[in-house]
C-alpha cells in the first residue's frame, strides 16, 4: 500500500504531468533509467518483470492514461471516487490517481502494511455517498476481505464497483462477492495497456483484441509509447500490422462472439512428456474444489517426463495434500490426460511479485525443492 502523504503528492504530480509538464518516475528500484521519455510522456513506470525478473521501464503518455481513466468510468456508469488499496507504483494503483483526477475527487487511501480488511471496511465508511464508490484490489485481497465477515461485506457492498485483476479471479471468489451483493468486474490488462483494458471479457471502448496462434493481441489509444533505456537487441512485443500498432502480450487466450478469455501466460505453459499444458484451466477446477485454499500449477523439471505437473496448495489444511483427490477432480473435470497433476505439494507462503501475483518461477523453485526434501506427494508412474 501507499502512505497516504506519498499517494497525495504523487497525485499533485502526476496532476502536473497530465497537464504536460515533467514526467513522473515511477518504481524504477534505482536504476534511475537515463534514458529520455518521448515527447507526451506523462508516467514512466516499471513492470513487475514475471519475465525477466527485473521488469521494463514503460513510457506513458498523457493521452493513453486519460483514454483508459475515461472509458473505465464509461464501462462503470459515471465518475466517482476512488480508494486506493493497492500499491500506487504500480499501473494498477496509478491509475487509481489517474481516474481520481479526471473525476475530481481526492482518493481515500488506505494506510500502509499488512492488508486488513476491517481497514478496508473503515476506509470505504469514509467515502462520500453522493458518488459512486470504486476501488481497485487483487483477488487475495477479494479473499481476505470476504472471509474478515459481515461488516466488510456490508461494506464492499456499498461501492458501486469493485475492480479485481492482476492475477487469475476463481469463479468461486467471484460467486461468492456476487451472492453478497458485491459488484465485481474482472480486469485483464497490463502496464503497457495503461492498465486494466478488458472488464469481464469486453473490451473497453477504442481497445481492439485478436488472437494469434493462440496469443492475445492488443491495439488501441491505451497503448505504451514504448520502453526506456533498451538497445535494438531488446525483443519488442510492438508489431506494425496493416497500419495498426499491436502489442503482442505474453497471455493465451480465446475470442468468442467478441469476448476474451484468458488461458493464461504463454511462459506458464509446461511441456510434460512432450505435450504443452495450460495450468489455467486446472487452477480454475482445484481452487473450486480446495475452497479457502491459494492454488497454483507449476511445472517442476523431471528426468521421465520434462517437467512434472505440479499442483501447490497454501492455505488451512493438512500439510501433506491429498493427491489422489486432487488427480481424481482435475481428471473428472478436464478428463484423463497429461494435465492431471503428478505431483503435489503444500507450502506455508506463496512468493509473490508485484500487487500480489503469485511469483511462478519462485514457486516452482520451491515445488521442486519440497519434493525433493520428501515434504510433498508424487505419482508412482
């Protein structure tokens, strides 16, 4: 989260550099990043680096921030006020300020540390009721606050939406916000998109999405200018098609009469025993099954079959997961086959990165390193 005196000065700032004066820096980690912004620029902020662990300084110009701020309120029924849940060097909590901005209402920020969701609950208590109430959180948080009881989820009911991305939503956190009167709309977006650009599949207005042999493609007034300090050797994910600029992001995905479904990263895919599995779909039936549990799927690297499909579980429970349960739901569900995990393991803490997305290099490290201590479960075969 962002001290509140920190989210206010960033807000004078970033106030500034919308109306066109210096560009605001963002999470850079001190690497300082020389290099120039281009003409326009308004933000200059890293990515959270899933990929090469470092991230990328993106360039953000004002337009591409006011057209994502403008549409978002669009999708959403009007402008309102914002609170600011997440961290604000990120696009996420950045755009928090943004939308702020261009609604004219100061943000209720919510005070650094540990996420407590009674916070929350008191933070959107002190909100102006004559506006509609939005708030941005990641599903952990969803999680949390939904679990804290009833004057929380009295609380998140009063808001008028509540975004939740940066990371896969269950269907079972989302039925649950639901069946509490709670307005959730999922977003899929990324920093390059200036954020959030897909809400519960569609995109926003001016945002055009295809699919590429399988990956998603994204082009529209939202786009990054580009990436600061990077030689020509940096692969660039910016293709010029037809007179239009796409980003080809690292996401697979589907389009069905006009509405996106993310399968997940295209580097998330495990190759095991030569056969390429999406650990999406199997994440969506075990955190349905394993309900109160954090689930991802990893692939652990293994002699017999490349990589082994493993399925991690956080959460109340026993510390030695039931794998021949886990395989009999996900074959249920999926059918039998190579995405039925051979493996499983438990593990106290989940490494994250960014606004709370699991860190899936890191986990798969601590996958293999359980399995290899004897701590988790594998199939005989």
């Amino acid at each position: 989260m962002t001290n509140p005196g920190t989210a206010m000065s960033l807000l004078g700032r970033l106030r500034a550099a919308l109306a066109g004066a210096e560009p605001v820096r963002l999470d850079l980690r001190g690497t300082g990043c020389p290099a120039p912004a281009p003409p326009g620029t308004a933000v200059v902020v890293r990515t959270s680096g899933s990929t090469t662990g470092t991230g990328r300084a993106v360039a953000l110009a004002a337009a591409a921030l006011r057209h994502s701020a403008t549409a978002t309120h669009e999708r959403l029924g009007g402008p309102g006020q914002w609170l600011l849940a997440v961290p604000s060097t990120h696009i996420a909590g950045l755009q928090v300020l943004v939308r702020s901005i261009l609604a004219g209402h100061d943000p209720v920020v919510l005070a650094p540390g540990h996420f407590d969701p009674e916070a929350l609950a008191r933070a959107i208590g002190s909100m102006r009721s004559g506006v509609p109430r939005y708030l941005s959180l990641v599903p952990t948080q969803l999680h949390r606050a939904l679990s804290a009881g009833p004057r929380v989820r009295a609380a998140l009911a009063t808001c008028s939406a509540i975004l939740v991305g940066g990371a896969a939503l269950p269907q079972t956190l989302l039925r649950e916000a639901t069946g509490a009167g709670i307005r959730v709309v999922r977003t899929y977006g990324m920093t390059e998109t200036s954020g959030g650009c897909v809400y519960d599949g569609v995109p926003l207005d001016g945002v055009q999405v295809r699919i590429e042999q399988g990956r998603v493609l994204i082009a529209g007034p939202v786009l990054a200018t580009g990436y600061l300090g990077e030689g020509p050797g940096q692969d660039d994910p910016f293709v010029l098609t037809d007179g239009v600029r796409w980003l080809r992001t690292p996401d697979a995905g589907t389009l069905t009469e006009g509405r996106l479904r993310i399968l997940g990263r295209l580097d998330d895919v495990i190759v095991t025993g030569g056969v390429n599995v999406h650990p999406g779909p199997i994440e969506r039936v075990l955190a349905t099954w394993a309900r109160g549990t954090e689930v991802a799927v990893v692939g652990v690297d293994d002699p017999q079959w490349g990589q082994l499909v493993t399925a991690v579980l956080h959460g109340p429970g026993p510390q030695a997961p039931d794998l021949a349960a886990i395989r009999s739901v996900v074959a249920a569900e999926l059918g039998a086959g190579p995405q039925v995990p051979r493996a499983a393991v438990a593990l106290d803490e989940v490494p994250l990165r960014g606004p709370g997305k699991m860190d899936r290099r890191a986990l798969a490290r601590e996958a293999a390193a359980a399995l290899a201590r004897g701590a988790g479960r594998r199939h005989p075969d």
